[in-house]
C-alpha cells in the first residue's frame, strides 16, 4: 500500500477475508484470548539472532537494483498511448505518476491520467473513458480493485487492450490469470513487497527490545494484503522473538478514522505492559499516537507503520512516539511500472518486477530530508539501473 494522507482512509480494497479464518491463520502463534501469542519456552528468550540483526541491516541501507529481465529497446514507442488510472491522489501516488509520465515523455509516448478520489464507480468510469479512447495500454496504478471492474477488464481484453496492474498484489501472488480478480483481462503485474515489509518491520522491533516485545498488531482484515502481512508477521515472531506477546487487531477501512484511536486505548489500557503498537498502514498511525498521547504512555511506547509517509517520518525525527517505519522508494516504483509496460507493448514475455523497501529510525531519518520528502532517500541505483537497461541516456 502507498502513502495515505494522515486525515483520511486510505483506499478502499475490498478484500473478502473473514476474521475467522485470519484467526486460523495465527493459531500456530497465538495463545489466550484475543489473538495474542505468548512466548512457550524460555531458553531461546532474549535471543535475538543474526538472521535478525541482518535483515535489519539488509533493509536500513540504500536499494539496490537487479535486472528485472533482459535489455529492451522502448525508443520504439514513440506514439503509443499510456492511460493511467491512479487509486486516490496522495503524495505517494503522484510521485509514481509524475516519475511514470516523465519516462513515458523521454520516449516520446502519449501518457494520460484519469483523476479521481478513489471510488469505485469513479474507477468504473476512468475504465470505460479508456475503453472509448482505446489506448494501446491501460495501467491501474496502486491500484484500483481488479475485481470491482470485472465487466470493465472482460471489455478491455476483447479490445485488446493490455491491463497493467501495479502496488495491489503482494510479491507472492500469482501471475495473470491465477491472481484474483485477474482472468477477466488483467495482463501483468508490478507486485508490492507487503509481506517483506511485515517481516523487516517484525524483525527490527526483535531487535530493538531485545527480544522481549509486547506488541499490538492491527491490521484490517478487508485490505486484500492484510491478513497474508499480519500471518507472515505473527510467524516472524513466533520464529525468532518466542519471549514476545502478540495481540492481533482487525480495524475495517471503513473505521480507520473514527475508531483506531479509540480500539488502541481499550488495547493499551487492557494491558499495560504493551510497549510497541504496529499498524500495519501509515493511515493509522494519526490514530495510534493521540492513543498514547491520552494515556500519557508517551517514553513507554513505540509506534512502527509502513508505507514511508513523510509526516510519519517526521514523527520519527520529533522522537516522541513514532519510533520505525518501513518506507517505499515511489521514484523506484514508477520505474518498474513503465519496465513491465514496456515490456506488454513491445510483446516481450512480463517479468516479475520487484520494488524496494528501506527501514527508517532515528540513524537514518534524516536522509529523507529535513523535513522528509516522498521520494527522498532512496539512492538512484533503480533509476539509474533501468535507464541502463532501456539504453536511455541518463538525462
């Protein structure tokens, strides 16, 4: 998921998974009531391992870029027409579109944006604009829900227009047509590292309380990605924290501005002794800390997100609550986009695109600007790597 704005929900994704079945998902981990998971043993406790500390190193540091595929020439584009439909206008996304346009300007194609603020009917709308103006590519960017637009997609495969898909599916969905939602005329993919971010965020707070956390854990069971993350989470720690305690929580979407702070203070009240909140989007996060605010456990305890949005990053240099957040490289993003797109137009076999993450605290923060900026910090390993493989000059 992308940036959110800290006053409103982040997209609405639908994503039909029941809380029961979520809970089936963490019972390997969880014990009592209420989706927690306690340590069993206590030899391993206070232990955290090398694994740990290295994926934690891994992740703090600058992205690097790996060849996606082999070499394409996508000079020979010159005309062909790019229709984007972004999820909502945030930062996060218009710093994709704006590094996507630029790319699709440098080889000369036509690129345009159908605007919108995030409801489905208005995606609804963006497709079938599309379907009139007949582009040569459609790319759903962060991505509208594939499977509100099933009628939309069946049109856009008769056509033959090519549907890209980017930021919606984790890293280890399946290609088109295996992933959900896709049959119906989704082409490929430009997949999102969910579950890697889960797993880097698990890691670094093992590594921050010494392998002793009590962690809050909020997800929301309607977000297509949330219930795999919070199961690859709940795992991580399982695996290699057996001293920390996990309690689990569902906010719907629907709840995330009237209702996070107030399910974080019935948490945090019901046990004290929590000491890091992490939910699992940056949308939360305006809820997480006016929680411990209220409760005066400011100094007590930490809040770790993901998404990298800038204000949450200033938190992080504030130093008063937001301690850890797992951030995405926008600028990388847009670039894997426009290689995948390159790839369906040329008629080149897709490939499996992987974007970066990085981890932000208090050593590295600054480096996101001061204040932090959406983009920033990221290194230009992506950019200039796939310029390199496009054989585009660097300016």
């Amino acid at each position: 998921m992308g940036i959110v704005r800290p006053v409103s929900t982040r997209l609405v994704r639908r994503g039909i998974v029941a809380v029961a079945a979520l809970a089936l998902a963490l019972t390997a981990c969880s014990t009592g009531g209420g989706g927690s998971a306690g340590a069993p043993a206590s030899g391993a406790a206070n232990t955290v391992s090398s694994a740990v500390t290295d994926n934690v190193a891994t992740y703090k540091g600058l992205p690097t870029f790996t060849p996606p595929g082999p070499p394409i020439d996508p000079t020979t584009l010159r005309g062909k027409r790019m229709f984007l439909i972004p999820l909502v206008p945030n930062p996060f996304n218009q710093s994709i579109q704006e590094t996507m346009q630029a790319i699709a300007q440098k080889v000369g194609m036509e690129f345009t944006i159908y605007p919108n603020q995030g409801k489905p009917s208005e995606w609804v709308q963006g497709m079938n604009t599309a379907l009139t103006a007949k582009p040569d590519i459609i790319v759903l960017s962060t991505a509208p829900d594939p499977r509100t637009l099933q009628p939309q997609l069946e049109a856009a495969k008769a056509a033959g227009i090519p549907v890209l898909v980017t930021h919606f599916y984790d890293d280890s969905s399946p290609v088109p047509p295996a992933c959900e939602g896709c049959a119906a005329g989704v082409t490929a993919l430009v997949t999102a590292p969910f579950n890697v971010a889960g797993k880097a965020a698990a890691d670094w707070i093992i590594a921050d309380s010494g392998a002793n956390a009590n962690v809050l854990l909020i997800g929301g069971a309607d977000v297509l990605p949330s219930p795999a993350t919070l199961d690859t989470i709940s795992k991580e720690f399982a695996a290699e924290c057996p001293a920390c305690k996990v309690t689990v929580k569902n906010i719907p979407v629907s709840d995330w501005n009237t209702k996070t702070q107030s399910e974080i203070q019935s948490a945090l009240t019901a046990d004290p002794s929590i000491d890091y909140v992490y939910p699992l989007y940056d949308a939360m996060v305006a809820g997480a800390v006016p929680a411990i605010q209220t409760l005066g456990r400011v100094g007590q305890v930490k809040v770790v997100s993901y998404n990298g949005s800038p204000y949450a990053l200033k938190l992080i240099q504030d130093g008063d609550i937001v301690a850890m957040n797992v951030g995405e490289d926008t600028v990388g993003i847009g670039y894997a986009s426009m290689d995948q797109a390159f790839r369906i137009l040329l008629g080149q076999p897709t490939v499996d695109e992987r974007t970066p993450i990085r981890i932000w605290d208090k050593t590295n923060v600054n480096e996101s600007g001061v204040p932090p900026e959406v983009g920033k910090g990221y290194g230009g390993a992506l950019p200039a790597g796939f310029l390199q493989l496009w054989g585009l000059p660097a300016s």
